[in-house]
C-alpha cells in the first residue's frame, strides 16, 4: 500500500502538458515519501544526507525531475572544495535520463528504483551529485550506479535568485531531448541534457 499511494503521489506530481514546477508544498510530501520509502544508498560514491524541506521539481509531459539536495550544502562549501567530492545532493527522474552523445543512459547504468502498480512496473531513475575542482575547475559530478561519473558539468558562476539550495530549469531541444538547468546556491550554474526513455 506504501509503495502504491507514493507511486500514485509521484506520477501526478510529475506528469503535465507544458513544463511547470511542482508546488513546493507538494514536491516536499513526494521527497519525503521517497526518502522514508528507499533510505539511504549504501554503495554511494557520494555520501548525501538529503533534505527533503529544500527539494524542487519541474513536469512537462510524462516526464518529471526532482533534486533534493544535500543538508550542508552551501556556497560557503563550494567555495571552499578541493580535489576530494563533497556531497550536493540526490536527482530522481520519471520517464527522461540523463543523456551524452545523443544517447540515453541505458538503466543499466542508473540507480533505478522500481514500483510495481497493477502488473505494470515503473522505474524512476537516481542520481547522485557530487562536486569538486578538477583541474582548477568547480565541477558537478554526476554518478548512475558505477564508480565512473556519468557526466562531469562545468560549474559556472552565475548569480541568480534562489528559494531553494537546489532550484531547477529546463528547456526543450528537440522532440525527445532537452536541458535541464541546475542553479546551485544562488551563485553557480550547470546544465545537464537529458533525453526521453524508451517505454
């Protein structure tokens, strides 16, 4: 029953027409419904103590993406980051994953968590974000379910209003792909593109 009024919680706040953000009210009931539901990731690369309070998500379509973002995250902790990771936070993903060289990542190389509802199964995809500096460059790491980083994101200064340790953006780039936008801290930018998944 758990796992039924979390997956039905989940899929309407993350299905819609045009793309729009989840209320803040509701995006912190589905964080907080997953994380009691899945607990902590005991093989992380990235170790991220996720605060539900802070989480943010945008839906267009099918498709729907949530951060939840790390309990210590700070811009004070990215201006201070070396070479080792610091955790950033936790992105979940319905129907769309992250995506290189115009190709989604296969589930094979993502943390996939998996509802079954009535004979059908839906997965939703996890990642873990990490920052660090790499080469004198702040960067956003971002982990599927093996050592080596998915997508390694230049992490741009950037100024911009922000609610929420984590706020995201998106925008659409073809039929099946688009950009999504992290704002992180208020004060740095990346852009991840993510692709729809095949049914």
């Amino acid at each position: 029953m758990k796992q039924l009024l979390l997956l039905t919680a989940l899929c309407a706040a993350l299905t819609a027409q045009a793309q729009e953000k989840v209320p803040s009210e509701e995006v912190q009931k589905i964080a907080r419904r997953v994380l009691d539901q899945f607990g902590e990731t005991s093989d992380a690369q990235v170790k991220i103590a996720p605060d539900a309070e802070h989480a943010d998500a945008l839906k267009a379509g099918d498709a729907g993406i949530m951060v939840i973002p790390d309990k210590k995250l700070t811009a004070e902790l990215l201006e201070k980051v070396g070479a080792d990771l610091v955790p950033v936070g936790q992105l979940y993903f319905k129907s769309v994953a992250p995506a290189k060289d115009g190709k989604v990542t296969a589930n094979d190389k993502l943390r996939v968590l998996t509802f079954e509802d009535k004979g059908n199964s839906i997965r939703i995809p996890l990642c873990l974000l990490g920052a660090r500096k790499r080469d004198g460059q702040l960067e956003l790491v971002v982990f599927g379910n093996e050592k080596t980083p998915l997508a390694q994101l230049t992490l741009r200064k950037a100024e911009s209003s922000s609610g929420n340790p984590i706020e995201l953006s998106g925008e659409k780039q073809g039929d099946d792909t688009g950009v999504l936008t992290l704002s992180i801290v208020g004060k740095y930018k990346a852009a991840l593109t993510v692709m729809k998944q095949a049914d």
